[in-house]
C-alpha cells in the first residue's frame, strides 16, 4: 500500500486503520519509522512529529500482525509513505558574484553565460521551479536594455540592441541584478534570492581584413596561407562564397579561419577577386553578416611583346625631307598597363636593302614611330625597303624550361616498415637536379609516384629552396592489402618543357617498401548497428546481427557488454543477437548494449561497436490517474449535487492526438448513489445522485474502457473525503490525547472509487475478476 503526505503537517494524523483476523491480537510496525510513525494495537497507523521530505522522501515500513504470544500471523505488508513537498525552502544562487564577458556585436540570443541557483524542494513541483529575471542594468542607455536572460535556464545573451549597441570604448563593462523566484514566480508568497553579474565587453574580432595582393604565377607549394579571419568564439565553421553567382574559388578555409590561396593565379585571366568569408554555428546558422574578402593580382612581366600583324606597311614620298615621320609601330604587352612590365622599347635591327647607305631610317624608343633619318629617299634607286623592328620590355631575358629534372640515383633501395608505422612519418629523401633558371617554374622540381602505390599511402612534399622530396605516410599502411610496393618515382617541373624537349628515365627512379604484419585488432563493418522490434516480440527472437572481420583472418568471439537489463545475448560466432527477457518500451525505448569482438587465438585483442536497438510500441498498458489525487472533498452535508473532475491516461506512445477512454460504474450499490460520465477523451466527471450521504466511508466500484487498438482495462482508487467544512476548507478536528490519534480525527466519508481501466483476466460478463476491499470507519 502507498500512502501520500505532505510534509510539514501537524503531528498525530491518521494515516490508516488495519484490521486484524484472529488469531492475530495486535500489530507490529517495522522499517524506515524514524521513530515518527507508529501504529496502535489495534492497527491504527499514524505519525507522532510533523516530515520532512529533504530529510527523507520515501518511507519504506512494514506492517505485521501478532497473536498473543507475539508470533507473526500475517505479513509483513510493505507500505510506502510518499512525503509530499510544500514550499519550505528558498532558492539559492551558486555564487554571490558572477564574471562573465562578451564580444561586441555577437550574435543576439547566444548565451554567453549562465547563473544556476539549487531549491531543495521538489523539482518537479512548483516549489522547486525556479525563474530567473534581471531587476537591474547598470548602466542602463536610454531606458534599453542590453541584455536578457533564458527564465528557465540561466542563460544570458545579448539582445538584439545589446547586439548593435554595445561598444568597449564607450562602456567596457556592465553589471546586471538577477533575480531567482520558485514556484514558476506566478505567486506572491514565493520565494527569491538575487546575485550580481558583471560582464566585460570586449571589441569584436570578426572583421573584414586588409586588401590582400598576391604575386601571379608563384611557383610556391600550394596552399598558400594570405589572410586570417577569426570568429568572436571558438567553434565557428568557417566557408568561402562568392556573391555574384556559386563558382569554383581558387581559395579555401581552414576552420581556424585561415584562408588560402589553392593555385597559381594568373592576372591576365583575372586581375582581382571578391568574396565573402562566412561564420556559422555547429546547426549551420550565420552568426554574422559575412566579411568582404579582396584580393588582387600582382603583375610580374610574364608576357612578351606581340605585334599586330607580321608586316606593317609604311609609305614615304621622294624627296621627303630628312626627320620626317614615315608611320608608327605599334606593339602590345598583356601585362598590366602603366607600369616597367608593360612599357615597350622599339629598335631597328636590319634593313634590306643597305643601298645607297645603312641607317636610313630610325625608330624613336618608347613611342614606335619610324623616321627618315639618313637622306631623302629616290624610288629610281630603291623602290622599297624591308625593315625588322625589335620590340621588347625591359631588356628582360626570360629562361626557356628546356632543361629535365635528372634524378641523383636511379634506386634507392630497399626500406623494411612495420604496418602499424604512424601516418605522417617521413620514410625517405629523394633528390633530383634541374639546370634551368633558379627558383623560376622551369627549374622547380615536383615529384609524384606513378607506380606502386594505387591506394595513395604515401606522399611527397618538396622543399622549395632544395628541390629534396620527402617521402610520407599519407595513409596507414596494410600488409594484408600489400605487402611489397615496387614504387617509382618521377619528378616534373610546373612549367610545361619547350617543343622538342620530353621526359626520360634519368627524370624517374625507384624505390621498394616493403610492409611488415603487425598484430591488430578485429575490425566491424559499421560503428553503430542499429535495429528496431515490437517491444511485445516473444524471448529468444532475432532482432539483429554484428560482423567483424580479423585482418589476420582469425576466428572471432562476439560478446555484450553493458546489457543492463539482461534484455540481449549475442551468438560468440555468428554474431547474431536475440532476445532473453521481455522488453518495455516504457521502460527504456532505446536500449545500447556494446558488442565486443574477440580474437580466438593469438593475442586476443578486441574492438568495440554499439547496437541500438528501438523498440516500437504496443498497446500493452492499462489507463490510469493522469496525476495524484489527494485532498479531495465535498462538504457535509450536501447542499446539492457534488461533482468532481479527475483525467485518465496511460503509459503507451501517442500514435493519434489524444486517447479515448469510456466509463461506467460497476457495482449496483455504487450506481444508486453515483454516476461518471466522459467529459472528453481524457477527463472523467464523477457526480453524486443525490445529497443524502450518511457519514461513514463507501466504495464505489466504476470501470472505464480505452477504446484504441485492444481493450484494456484496470482499476485505481480516487479517494474523497465528506467532512465538515470551515470557510470552504475540511476541517478535522484535533485528538483527544497529546501524541495520540483518535478516530474522530478520521471522521467522514472516505469515497474509494475504483476505475477498472486495465485487466488480464476477463469474466464472461466482461467485468474484471479483482478483489476489491471496502473500509468502512465511523465516529
């Protein structure tokens, strides 16, 4: 039996009276007493000092009855006494004084810290919920507050003028009141406690930076790191995006922020970039307006002159007076305009013929316009001359790549690695030569692997100031996989080789690792298996299976680990789980065990992987009170009709809004005097017929039937109280003797009524087969 008490009540109150069958004479009280519950010989149960639920929630005792020679006839009989909370102790703040800081225009909304305050009383009452409130801002900037705080959590953020407002060179700092109330703060006789929160601003990092330039055609490894941009918090994702329309950037980011350039950029294709590097939160929602990225190219004279066309024709009269213009020649240069890279310079290096003298003619440096210079010309001499014009830039040589790398050493042996050699460690150093320009894209060396390693496990990065490659561990090595790699290395310059010039076998070499077995352990196919039954399926059915394989072949062992509930057990060799009990899905609708695979043999080493198993429900649970209800009553005596409303549920999943639930009353006595009726799919109003109730304690027997997939029905006890009334308040009068109950205290009429709302056993008449005891106590 359960019994409900509030704590705090005053002492000597009735809890229960038991009766005892002969040859039992007296009772006996045994348990968790405390010495503040006793029980008289004659079975009355009560308590002689006032509970305290946070001292002692839960009372286990025991009752037993004796016969006259102090042997046990019945029991014992376990009673729980449930002490029921009241609003008896105030809300406390873990600290006096809270720190905190913020960044200046984070993102509104986004906690940036908490304030927790503990109640002693009953979480899940209005006593212990606590709401939290900020009284005080200080300062506080034209009547608008800054910040606001989660009332249920703690949790303080900016608002959105926080967000805008904020500023540290204005105000670096600001101090907030907080304020903590139980009983949810609607009711004035809560309690409260306050703390003071001081927060320092601090100046928001999230900015666009400088304007980048970055040197065209750089025959640096990339990537190549050329900017920084950092959110106001740890954790941030970071991304690249271009306004105008989604493209390929020849840009990344790193989720520390940094950004890169990935290629050689060429500012003939593409003089300058614009896009925006963008913050979001771990659910992907930008915690900012995004930051305005340029970047431009700078030039390098990679482009040579170019004419219009392979002839250009001038014509000049006889007799043309010396110094006169013949025409201009026009050159272009692709590289940037206005600056050395692009300014040509024009010479005169033959002229056909040399008749009747060489350097008839000139061409003026910068500008391209050609002369006469020598003598006035006659067309009886030579009718035409052929000139060649050299135009150049800057005198600049530019080296052809007509130079291949040549390797040092064509093998480089042999290099024996255990499978288990860490990724990232350098295994070898090989080196080739090139003759071509230093540090231009004609003489740098990249090495790549063309044979041997189809799996990409290995890597090699290049020294830009060497030219050594150094050979890594880009992936774990296998030897069930490969055991021997014949690798062959060839090594390539960026720039492509001129007409005529091709790779050889001086530009390759190679190299054999050779992988070594290593003991490891099993492997599992997946991390997680997931599965889901009907929580009613019978012991011992297949509800999943794990595999695992052993890189060295051996046999494997499955075992459970954390089945708590017993609910599993695993096949050891075929990896296939059932079930060994019952399950619920009210108790635990998703139950994690994790399976462990074993090596048989060797060195038994063992990996772990998780099996979720999601039950699915069934109908399988009986309707009930939806609360606890306690303190019911009507005044005596009647004055009319008295009505009362209780709600009915159950434990099983909502596959529908809400459940539907029918009532009736069982036994005939109860129907001359009481009637329920449904109010809606969930609430029951039990009426009284009429206002002539004696006092004394009834039982009324009623059913009620949920109507939803199978028919269950059960029983649960709704207790009302008729008593004497005092200002709309029962009232019980006090007993007789100091520390003593009476029975007078019990007086009234003690209603059990008895819904049937859940059975297994069903008579023909459709009315459960279930005891029901009826207790009478009169004054």
């Amino acid at each position: 039996m359960t019994f409900s008490i509030f704590e705090g009540q005053e002492p000597s109150q009735v809890i229960f009276q038991f009766k005892a069958s002969p040859p039992a004479v007296t009772f006996k009280l045994t348990g968790e007493t405390d010495g503040i519950f006793q029980i008289q010989p004659d079975g009355l149960l009560y308590h002689n000092k006032a509970l305290d639920r946070e001292t002692r929630a839960v009372h286990k005792l025991q009752v037993s009855t004796l016969d006259a020679y102090g042997a046990t006839v019945e029991g014992p009989v376990p009673i729980t006494i449930e002490v029921k909370d009241i609003n008896d102790n105030r809300p406390t703040f873990l600290q006096p004084n809270y720190e905190g800081s913020v960044r200046q225009n984070s993102r509104p909304g986004k906690p940036f810290m908490y304030v927790n305050a503990t109640d002693l009383d009953d979480p899940t009452t209005p006593n212990g919920q606590l709401i939290y409130e900020i009284i005080i801002q200080l300062p506080k900037i034209n009547d608008v507050m800054y910040f606001q705080i989660n009332n249920k959590t703690g949790a303080i953020s900016l608002t959105l003028e926080g967000s805008r407002e904020l500023d540290p060179i204005k105000n670096p700092s600001y101090r907030l009141v907080v304020s903590v109330k139980d009983m949810g703060g609607q009711n004035d006789h809560s309690f409260s406690d306050s703390t003071s929160v001081n927060i320092m601003v601090k100046e928001n990092i999230w900015k666009a930076p400088e304007p980048v330039e970055i040197v065209e055609n750089s025959t640096d490894p990339h990537p190549i790191k050329i900017t920084q941009v950092q959110w106001n918090e740890p954790g941030a994702q970071y991304s690249l995006v271009e306004k105008e329309k989604p493209s390929t950037l020849p840009f990344s980011i790193d989720q520390e922020g940094g950004i890169y350039v990935t290629q050689p950029l060429d500012r003939e294709e593409k003089d300058s970039y614009v896009f925006y590097a963008v913050a979001k939160d771990e659910i992907g929602k930008p915690l900012a307006l995004p930051l305005q990225i340029r970047v431009k190219v700078k030039d390098i004279n990679d482009n040579p002159p170019t004419c219009p066309s392979a002839v250009t024709v001038f014509e000049v009269q006889e007799n043309e007076d010396i110094g006169s213009n013949i025409g201009t020649f026009i050159g272009h240069d692709m590289d940037e305009e206005n600056t050395a890279n692009s300014v040509l310079v024009y010479k005169i290096v033959d002229q056909i013929p040399k008749l009747p003298k060489e350097g008839l003619f000139l061409v003026q440096t910068y500008s391209g316009v050609v002369q006469l210079a020598g003598q006035s010309l006659k067309k009886q001499d030579t009718p035409q001359y052929n000139l060649t014009i050299e135009v150049s830039d800057k005198d600049q040589f530019i080296d052809i790549n007509d130079q291949i790398p040549i390797f040092e050493q064509s093998d480089y042996g042999n290099l024996t690695l255990a499978e288990d050699t860490a990724v990232g460690s350098t295994i070898l150093t090989i080196r080739a030569t090139d003759t071509d320009e230093p540090f231009t894209g004609s003489s740098k060396i990249l090495y790549r692997i063309i044979q041997g390693d189809s799996e990409g496990r290995l890597g090699i990065d290049t020294d830009p100031h060497t030219n050594a490659g150094y050979v890594i561990i880009k992936k774990p090595l296998d030897f069930e996989t490969v055991a021997v790699h014949n690798i062959v290395f060839q090594a390539e310059n960026p720039e492509p080789l001129v007409s005529g010039v091709n790779y050889n076998t001086s530009s390759s070499a190679k190299f054999k690792l050779i992988v070594t077995d290593v003991n490891e352990a099993p492997q599992f196919s997946q991390r997680i298996y997931q599965a889901k039954v009907r929580e009613d399926v019978a012991v011992g059915t297949k509800v999943g299976n794990v595999t695992a394989k052993d890189p060295e072949n051996l046999d494997i062992s499955y075992s459970l680990r954390d089945n708590t509930r017993g609910w599993l057990k695993i096949d050891p060799v075929t990896g296939e789980i059932f079930t060994t009990a019952p399950l619920d899905r009210e108790a635990e609708s998703l139950y994690r065990v994790q399976v462990m695979a074993t090596e048989v043999g060797g060195s038994s080493q063992s990996s772990i992987a998780s099996f979720h198993l999601t039950l699915l429900d069934v109908n399988d649970n009986p309707p009930r009170l939806a609360k606890e209800y306690t303190g019911l009553f009507l005044c005596h005596p009647l004055h009319q009709e008295g009505t009362l409303i209780f709600e009915v549920t159950d434990d099983d999943q909502r596959s529908f809004p809400s459940p539907h639930f029918s009532y009736s009353l069982v036994s005939e006595s109860s129907r001359n005097d009481w009637e329920v009726s449904r109010v809606n799919g969930t609430h029951a109003k039990l009426s009284t017929k009429h206002t002539n109730f004696e006092e004394g304690l009834y039982s009324v027997q009623s059913a009620s039937v949920m109507v939803a997939g199978h028919r269950w029905k059960g029983i649960v006890s709704l207790p009302v109280t008729f008593c004497t009334c005092v200002e709309g308040h029962c009232f019980q009068p006090a007993g007789h003797q100091p520390g003593m109950p009476t029975v007078g205290m019990a007086v009234g009429i003690l209603l059990t009524t008895f819904l049937v709302i859940g059975e297994y056993n069903f008579s023909d008449s459709g009315i459960p087969n279930f005891p029901l005891s009826i207790f009478v106590m009169v004054d």
